[in-house]
C-alpha cells in the first residue's frame, strides 16, 4: 500500500489541511480536530482502502486504520505542509463540546502517545514479578535490578513524562512543566517525607505526600500553570519576559503544588480509587459483567481513554488495578469472533479480512475486527460482548489484577502476575473460544454485506479525483478579528487597496488572532501591523487602524516576535480600542494578501460580519 496516496485521499476527505486544526494518533486511529465538522466527506473515507471506518466522537473526528496507523500518519506530514505537532488544543472549539467530550479529548490527548511506552515498561514489570515468583531470578541480583530500573523508571518519574505531555496539550512551555514535576520527586523533599519530617513553607505548614507514580497532581498543576505563564506572558515587557515569565511560575507553582495543589489532587486521587474499588468490591462478578460486555463499546466511540488515568491511580494507590483484567476478555472475544467469521463464511475476501483481524486481535488491536467484521455482520459483535462479559466475570470472581497499565494482548499476560493470574489467562481464552463457537453455531447474513463491499469499491475509483483536484485550488484566510466587514475600497487610506486584495475590518473588540499556519515574517516595530508568510508561500498583512504607526506603540501589545511559528487562531496581540478612539484614530483593520497578483483571484467572504477564526479570504490557485 502506498501511504502517501492513502494520506493525501484522507486530508482531501477531511476538507483539506486548511481545515485541520489539530491531528495526532493513537494504537490504531488518526483522530483529527477539524475546523469545520461539516467538511469532511465520510462516505468517501470509508470507501479509501486501507481506511477500516470513521468515527465521530468525544468531539473529534476519528478515521479508524488500525496497525498502519503511525505510518499513515507520516505520510500525512510528507504530503502537507502540516507542522508535526502532537496537539494544538488551543485550536479547538471547545464551545461546541460537552464537558464529557472535552475530558475524553484532554485524556487521549495527554495520554495517547505514551501507550506504547506503558505497555513496554509494564511488561517489563510483569515479566520480572513472573521471574520472581517461579524463583528464577533473585531480586538481590544485579541484572534483575537493572531490568527494574528499566521498567520502574516510567512509573516512578511519571509525573514528568506527564507533564511533558499535558504541557503540550495545555500549551504551555514544556520544560518548565517537567520542570515543575521534578520538584515534585526532588530528592531532599522525597526524603523528607519518607522520614516523616515535618517543613513549613514561609511560616505556612507543607502536607508532604508521595509524588512518584501518581497521575492527578501534575496534571492539575500543569493547568494551572496554564493560567499563571499566561499572565505573565502577558503583563511583562517584552524585555524581560523571556527571563522573568519562568523565574515568577517556578517561585510559585512549585510552592502552590506542595502547599496547595498536591495534597488537595492526592486526596482527589485516593478518594477515587477507594470510590472504584467499593464499587468494584460490591461485586466483582457484576462488575466484570458490566465492563467486559461494555469495554468494545468504549473503544469504538474512544472513550476507553477516560478510564486509563483510573486504572494508572489504582496501580499507584493499591498496586494493583482490578478493572484491566476484566476488559482483557472482551479483547479476545472480538478476535474469537473473527475467527468464527473465518471459519463460517464463504465468501473468499471475508476469510482473508477475519483471519487478519484474528490475527490483529491477538496482539490487542481490535478495530480490523470490530469495523472489518463483526460489527458489519452484526451479529458476531453481539456474541463477542456477551462472552466478554463472560470472561470479565471470571476474571472479577478470582480477583485478577494488573500490576501495570497495557495493551490486552497475549504478549502482555506477564503483567497479570499474581493473584487471579491464571484465573485471567483462562478468561482470555475462554471468551475467546466462546465467541468463536458461537458464531459458528448461530452464524450471520453476509449477502447483502457482499454487495456492498462490491459496489463501495467500484464507486471508490470515480469518486477520488475530483475530490483532490478541488482541494488542491483553493486555499482560506482566517479572519484576525470579529467585526464589521467592509470593502477595501471604502476605507480612507486608499494605500491598502492598492497593496492587494483582501477585507477591512471595522473590529468589536481588542484582540487579534492569527489568520494563517505559518511564519511571522515581520512584527511592526510600533506593534500596530504584522506580516505572515504561510508555509504555502501566502503572504498576509494585517494592519490595525488607520495611521495608528503615529501612536508608536502606545495602546498595543504584542505576543509574538518576528520568526515565530504561529497556528491560525493564535492570539497574537492586544489593543485598547477606547485610548486609540479617545485619540482620534480610526481602528478599522486591514487582512490584504499582499501576494494576491501571484493567484488566479483572492476571493472575500460574503457577510456584513465576521468573528475571528472564521474563513475570511478565499484563495484560488
């Protein structure tokens, strides 16, 4: 398969990189954060080979792949001019999500691209704890304790590499986040706590806990963080604020967390965990019912994500997480039941779709299952939730448990050791060969399902080229401000029209986002106009009021310096419309293209109104 023919049919389908706001992807599906929710063609995604379905939820816009996953994702950035971001929330309407969509976004977010990492040093654990119990190793010993180190230092040092991650989702400076999280396991204070020594901080009394391993702290203080660098970013003179932003948040969020912060998210976190566990503990059996019947759902909407921080702060609490042993059956099931599908039909294309994705859901990667097979045959999806249910109830009624957060895979048995260890491994494949047998015996209606993957597939080779070529011409100016929209022409310095094409903007309120993704070629020195090129080669101007270069400055605010890479929607400055007014200036802003001689036309918007991140200018090639 060529990925790069494959990413260019996804971002035409998505509406064109212009109406990317944000992408990334986890274990098996690229989950976009687009501009326009209506743009996308789905019908037309799901007939792209190499493209197992689309899915639309927690606010996002989820085009399901499956193993290839990163290598489409790669290709997306050869065949863009998107810049390789792993999150660029800050893009995001979040007014138009619920409160439970924005939680699941933030979670994958923070969490999605540390997967593979969690699962590899968890397996590590496992493996040692496997070792250990069978007497094959000493734990005194010197490869052991290196192997230790290797799969305890992400637990342990978790709260950095969360932060890490949570700073790119919250925007703010990443190093000085990690930098905040190693406060946490400074050393002097690790040993202070250990020894039960009491610190005040300024006469105020310091309520130490542990910090390593834990998931809640950080990422709380990472978004108040947020907030505090904001403020500073924004009330210091340019001069200084490179130096003095960093100094203000160290000197206080690092004292905030431990005083305030830390022991208010530890608290949080033990409430939590106690709350899951008598949940959990009301009855195990229900309880593994529930989630091995429920757990594929979850994931085929990507809300599994909200519960790993849960499974991540059982693990630090107790040391052992009950839930992840109930889901794991409801993975085997769903490959059960491709493999039923395998042995049942008789249609040729089928059989080589199920036994891949049989194959796909041994290692834990159940989308080529669920999107390819049963949930197109229905019934077997059915049958693969009740014995998932079957298997969670075997795995709560002998109290398995995970020592680690991971894939459920085959490969990944080693970090059930313990309690209910083989009780698991016996869920595993018991559900397995429920759904399996089951198929078999009560079997599914695959005519229909034949045609249409026929008549998909002959419709998918007309389609596609208009499409490309359509995308490919135009190209779209955001608007930097919300307003009133005038013609160039009309307003009273005749200069900008002749500069190119573009709007005026009569502006509603102070603040002046960025029009396009690309490079701030120039920051007027007076902070009253901005020039971008964007990585097209468009090049943009805005500029603010008319003569307001007589202000030199006075009444602006810049954010941005010249060289700086900025997304569209970015807050880029400040004015104070009532001291510009009081002076007698006219604020009316000028978006020219200032290239626009380079195009076939640069066409305005068509509304006496506009808000700022709305398409503005439209840019035929």
């Amino acid at each position: 398969m060529d990925y790069k023919i494959l990413a260019k049919d996804i971002v035409n389908n998505v509406g064109g990189e212009e109406n990317i706001s944000d992408f990334y992807h986890c274990a098996t599906r690229l989950r976009f954060t687009l501009k326009n929710n209506n743009k996308p063609n789905k019908a037309e995604l799901e007939k792209l080979e190499g493209v197992i379905t689309v899915v639309e939820s927690g606010g996002m816009f989820q085009v399901v792949i499956g193993n290839n996953v990163a290598s489409v994702h790669d290709a997306i950035y050869e065949v863009t001019n998107l810049e390789k971001q792993e999150d660029n929330s800050s893009n995001k309407d979040d007014t138009k999500r619920n409160l439970f969509e924005k939680f699941t976004d933030l979670i994958s977010g923070i969490f999605s691209s540390l997967l593979g990492l969690l699962a590899g040093a968890g397996l590590i654990k496992g493996i040692l704890a496997l070792l250990t119990s069978f007497n094959l190793i000493d734990p005194a010993n010197g490869t052991y304790r290196i192997l230790a180190a290797a799969g305890d230092s992400f637990f342990y040092f978790l709260p950095i590499i969360l932060a890490f991650t949570a700073a790119r989702k919250f925007k703010v400076n990443q190093y000085l986040a990690v930098t905040i999280a190693g406060g946490l396991i400074y050393p002097d204070l690790v040993a202070a706590f250990a020894t039960k020594e009491s610190l005040t901080f300024l006469g105020i009394p310091v309520i130490l806990a542990k910090y390593s391993n834990t998931v809640i702290p950080i990422i709380l203080a990472i978004w108040i963080l947020k907030y505090v660098e904001n403020f500073f970013k924004k009330i210091l003179h340019d001069s200084v604020r490179n130096l003095l932003t960093p100094f203000f948040c160290l000197i206080i969020m690092i004292p905030l967390t431990y005083i305030v912060i830390g022991p208010i998210a530890i608290y949080a976190s033990n409430l939590l965990a106690d709350g899951v566990l008598s949940i959990y503990n009301l009855s195990p059996i229900v309880s593994g019912i529930v989630m091995g019947a429920s757990w594929q759902i979850l994931v085929m909407f990507g809300l599994h994500w909200g519960i790993t921080p849960i499974e991540l702060n059982m693990i630090s609490k107790f040391g052992r997480d009950p839930i992840g042993p109930t889901t794991g059956p409801a993975v085997a099931a769903q490959a059960g039941a491709a493999l039923g599908v395998f042995f049942k039909t008789k249609n040729k294309a089928m059989k080589g779709i199920s036994m891949s994705a049989f194959i796909a859901g041994l290692f834990g990667i159940t989308e080529p299952a669920v999107y390819g097979v049963t949930l197109k045959l229905k019934r077997p999806f059915i049958i693969a939730c009740i014995a998932g249910a079957f298997g969670g109830a075997i795995a709560g009624a002998f109290g398995s448990g995970a020592i680690a957060v991971a894939p459920k895979s085959v490969l990944t048995f080693p970090i059930f050791v313990g309690q209910g260890f083989l009780a698991y491994i016996a869920a595993y494949f018991l559900a397995m060969i429920l759904a399996c047998v089951l198929t078999i015996i009560f079997g599914f209606k695959e005519e229909a399902e034949e045609s249409q993957t026929a008549s998909t597939n002959k419709e998918s080779v007309v389609a596609k080229p208009v499409k490309v070529e359509q995308n490919s011409m135009t190209e779209s100016v955001n608007s930097c401000l919300t307003g009133i929209v005038k013609p160039l022409t009309e307003i009273s310095d005749p200069a900008f029209a002749s500069m190119g094409k573009g709007i005026a903007i009569v502006p509603e309120d102070g603040k002046v986002y960025s029009p396009v993704d690309g490079t701030v070629s120039t920051v007027f020195r007076t902070k009253h106009a901005y020039a971008f090129t964007t990585d097209t080669g468009v090049e943009v101007l805005i500029h603010i009021g008319i003569d307001t270069v007589k202000l030199k400055g006075d009444g602006f605010t810049s954010y941005v310096d010249t060289g700086a890479q900025v997304n569209k929607g970015d807050l880029i400055a400040e004015f104070d419309m009532d001291k510009i007014k009081q002076q007698g200036f006219d604020l009316t802003t000028s978006l020219v293209v200032t290239n626009s001689n380079q195009y076939l036309d640069v066409l305005p918007i068509k509304k006496n109104r506009v808000t700022h991140g709305e398409e503005s200018l439209f840019i035929l090639r």
